[in-house]
C-alpha cells in the first residue's frame, strides 16, 4: 500500500527536519506515527498525500491517500459539501433532476446517482446528519468540521486514510464513534495522534526522529514496555560510562603521578654521574616527550568516553532530566473554596445549562468537568473564577490564589523572552542564578533563556509555565487546566502528568483526554447537559 525508502525534508530555513524514513504499511494495517512535537510528523503526511515534495528519496503509494489534516482554521471558507469535494457532482445531480440533460452534467456525475443519499447516510453516522451541504464550515465548532472529514472517508469509500490527530476537537462521544470506525474499518490507516486510548486500537507504532522512523511491532501499551525497557538500559549504559569515565581520569592522574616521579629521579641519577648539559638535555626532551605522547593517549581516551556520555545522556527522555519541586498549597485538606446554589447562567433568555448546578469545590479535590461540545465547561470556569456571575443562584468564593492553563496556555507572555517570563512570576524575589537554575531543571539551556516566547512550541510553553508555578512564592491553592493536552506530543503530555501528581492543591480539569484523567488521578466530576 505504501512504502517510502531514504526519505528526506529540508525545512524553509534549511535545516534538516528528518532524513532516511524507511517505512512500508501494508493493506488493512492501521500503524500509529508518533514522535516529539517538531518531529515532522504532519509533514510525512502531507508529503505522502502528495501536497508537498519531498527532498530526497522514494515514495511508492498504490491508491491515492484520503487526507484528514489537522483541523483548524483554513478550510472556514468552504461549504460542506466544498470541503468533502461533492459540490461540482450535487450540482451536476440537481441540474440534471431539473431536466437540464446537458453533456458535462452527466459527464460530471459519472453515474453517481445515489451521492447525495450517500452524503446524508455519512454525515448522519457521525451524528452531524442535521447539517445541510451547503453550510459554511465557518459556523461549525472544530469538533464538528472534524466530522464533516471524517464523513468523507465513506463517501469517497477511501482505501488509504491518513489522519493527523482525529481526536483532538471531538468530545467524549465524538471520541468513541472515532474508535468505533477505526475498529470496524478495512481501510489501511496511518495515524498521527497522541491519544492513546486510540493509539491502542492500531496494530503497529512507527516512531519519527530527525534520524529516521523505528518500528515497534504493537500497540501504544506495547510500545511504552519496549522503550521503558530501552530507558532502563540506557540508564545502566550511562552509569558504566560513567564509571569507566572516573577510571580514565583516576588512570591519567596515576600515570602522570608516576612518570613525574620516574623523570625526577632520573634527572637526580644523571647529575650525579655527571652526565653533560647537552646530553642531560637530550634525555630531558626524550622524556618529555614520552610523557606528552602518554599524555595525549589518555586525552583522547577520555574525550570518547566524553563523548560517548554526551550522546547518551541526550538520548534520555526528557521527563527523566527534570524535576519538579513544587511547594504544596497552605490551605487545610477539606476547606471550602467555591459552593453554588442552584446557578445558572443565561444567554439573553436561553439558559447555559438545562438543569441549575449544586456543588461545591473543596481543599484536595481532584475533579473533571465533563460534558458534550458545547455543553458550557469554559462558562462553569469562568464563573468558578469569577470573571462570570450567574444570572440566578447563588455562588460562594473564597479568598485564595488559582492558576487558569488553557490548552494555548497563553498565560505566557508573547512579548517576553524565556528568562524575563520567569521572572514575572519571582513573587519571593529569588536570586538570577536561582531562576536560571530552575529554567535548566526545565530544560532551558542557557542559550534558550533569551529565546522569544513567541518562538515556543506547545510543549516548551508547557514546560516554561510549570517552571513558572515554581518560581511562585507558593503553589496555588487551584489549578484549572481547560483541555491542557489537545497541543502537546507524548513526552509533554507525560512531562505534565508527572508536574500534575506531585502538585498538591486543589484541581479541576476540562478534558477528553480518558487516560490523562486516569493519570492524573481524578477523584469526581461535575457532569454538565
């Protein structure tokens, strides 16, 4: 079905994005692509969808690929039935009903007779069945032009499908008819997601580095075996390096010590035998030069080692460089914090919620707000917050310190550079070297500490967000995260949920996300309808 031998992309800057992707996926394979955001995971897609070219190598694909890219804005300005590439036959079938029998509509057509019941059937099986063709995808939610693509793939009655990150809009519901359909389905699949409760439906992963693609012959539960497995060697190679490191050194120390003796007391015998200036002279630079070819031979030993450390400590992921030390909220386990009686809030005259809300958030909760697309989740935290107040009930907040992270996490400052970012959270006006200290167990070396945020990607923002609540006096008593894993590649995702559990605070989350809420160990929920 498809195979790629020596791949290679160049980006626009000239740097080299991947090279030497050797990949094959078989009829009625589903394979998952997976890798570090900045990986070039989206740009293997479009270069096998043929929408750009690659800069070296061989792609063989047998059927032409139906492409569902990442849905954002670019496709607001096409009506449904643009975006599923049907207009030009509805069209023709309408015209033709009409009694028009010109030749291009028939030609058109090409015997499509049932395209618009075909249409109808795919839309309604996505739960979207209530669109009409010719709405403009700029009226739809994400999750809903999600669908809208998805349909697609029965329409066209696609062979190859390739996905970049399906799930990433689509709520709960959405989520499970995804799984239905990759399940049942024959076609073959190449998957770029991060969802791994999808990752774990597909038959084989394919990991993408700057080096190429690896290939694990199992689901996402058996990929994370195999590199758990890989990381624990790695962490036995680093220490024996690190240990024939110390030899080497302990070595070249010794033998100098010895050699400086040995010259010294050769030096004592000759000028007590009388040896000439000009012969002593000679032995002095024989020596010397011995000592400096012995030298040399130590340098170079200890270098590789060096070098060969170098490369393996890079190699660790980066969830196993970091640590977080994140102090813990002062409020007592069980106060208070947010109470509503009976709320609800109103859009002129149309209530938010079809029943009023009653709960209460206290000290040391681990909550979920769960609910459809468009159910009024971002409403619910905004009246937690208190930027809202609803139109009848009543509400009750504490005095107390929370954090609100959306999936943009655009509580970082796009003016500032990374060094500056930290420092606006520098409440207990910790020393430069103290910030620069807690940026590196962030991983933000000392070249990126002057780089713009702008500049960052989804998972950097993370991470220099969560080194931010360090940088706080102390933690906040609430953290909100609103869909915080919708943007970030796995080792982010891993990277926060490990921040996440050793947060101690009060938390409340919007997520689709099954397995982040497992991980992260939500305790309730408040179901909205």
């Amino acid at each position: 079905m498809l195979t790629t031998q020596h791949l290679s992309y160049i980006l626009p800057n000239k740097d080299l994005l991947f090279t030497d992707v050797n990949l094959t996926v078989n009829s009625h394979e589903k394979i998952a692509l997976i890798g570090n955001n900045g990986s070039g995971k989206s740009t293997l897609l479009k270069i096998i969808a043929k929408e750009i070219q690659t800069y070296g190598g061989q792609l063989s694909v047998d059927v032409t690929p139906y492409f569902i890219p990442q849905i954002f804005g670019q496709f607001n300005h096409l009506t449904v039935a643009q975006a599923l590439g049907v207009e030009d036959k509805l069209f023709a079938l309408q015209a033709i009903l009409a009694g028009d029998t010109s030749a291009h509509y028939f030609t058109t057509l090409n015997d499509d007779w049932t395209i618009e019941e075909r249409c109808s059937e795919a839309l309604s099986l996505w739960g979207i069945g209530d669109l009409d063709l010719n709405t403009s995808l700029q009226t739809l939610s994400g999750g809903q032009k999600t669908k809208v693509f998805l349909a697609g793939t029965s329409i066209h009655g696609s062979k190859f499908i390739l996905l970049d990150e399906p799930s990433n809009h689509l709520d709960l519901s959405g989520r499970e008819l995804l799984y239905d359909f990759i399940r049942s389905s024959k076609s073959t699949m190449l998957i770029v997601s991060h969802d791994r409760k999808l990752l774990n439906l597909l038959d084989r992963v394919a990991e993408l580095s700057r080096s190429g693609v690896k290939i694990y012959g199992g689901n996402y539960d058996f990929y994370a075996e195999q590199k758990e497995v890989e990381t624990k060697s790695l962490s036995l190679d680093i220490q024996s390096k690190e240990k024939a490191l110390r030899k080497a050194k302990e070595k070249e120390r010794e033998t100098a010590e010895r050699q400086q003796k040995l010259d010294s007391r050769g030096k004592g015998k000759q000028e007590k035998a009388g040896v000439s200036r000009i012969m002593m002279n000679t032995l002095r630079n024989k020596a010397e030069n011995s000592t400096s070819k012995l030298k040399n031979v130590h340098t170079e030993k200890i270098g590789g080692i060096s070098q060969e450390l170098k490369s393996l400590r890079a190699a660790v992921p980066g969830i196993d460089k970091m640590t977080f030390g994140f102090d813990n909220s002062q409020l007592h386990k069980g106060k208070v914090l947010f109470s509503a009686s009976d709320i609800n809030f109103y859009y002129g005259k149309q209530p938010r919620w079809r029943n009023d809300l009653k709960f209460q958030i206290t000290s040391g909760d681990r909550l979920a707000i769960k609910g459809k697309n468009g159910s009024g989740k971002t409403t619910l935290i905004n009246l937690i917050l208190g930027s809202l107040e609803p139109t009848s009930g009543s509400v009750y907040r504490a005095e107390i310190k929370s954090v609100y992270i959306d999936q943009e996490y655009s509580l970082i400052d796009n003016s500032l550079n990374v060094y500056d970012q930290a420092q606006q959270f520098n409440e207990s006006s910790l020393q430069e070297h103290q910030i620069k200290s807690r940026l590196n167990r962030f991983l933000f070396t000392k070249e990126e500490w002057v780089k713009p945020c702008s500049a960052l990607s989804g998972g950097e923002r993370m991470r220099l967000l969560l080194c931010c609540l360090t940088v706080y006096s102390s933690s906040p008593d609430i953290i909100i995260l609103d869909e915080p894993t919708n943007n970030l590649d796995i080792q982010n995702i891993e990277i926060l949920t490990a921040a996440i559990n050793e947060y101690q605070g009060t938390l409340i989350v919007i997520s689709h996300d099954e397995t982040f809420l497992e991980q992260i160990k939500i305790e309730g929920e408040i179901s909205l309808n």
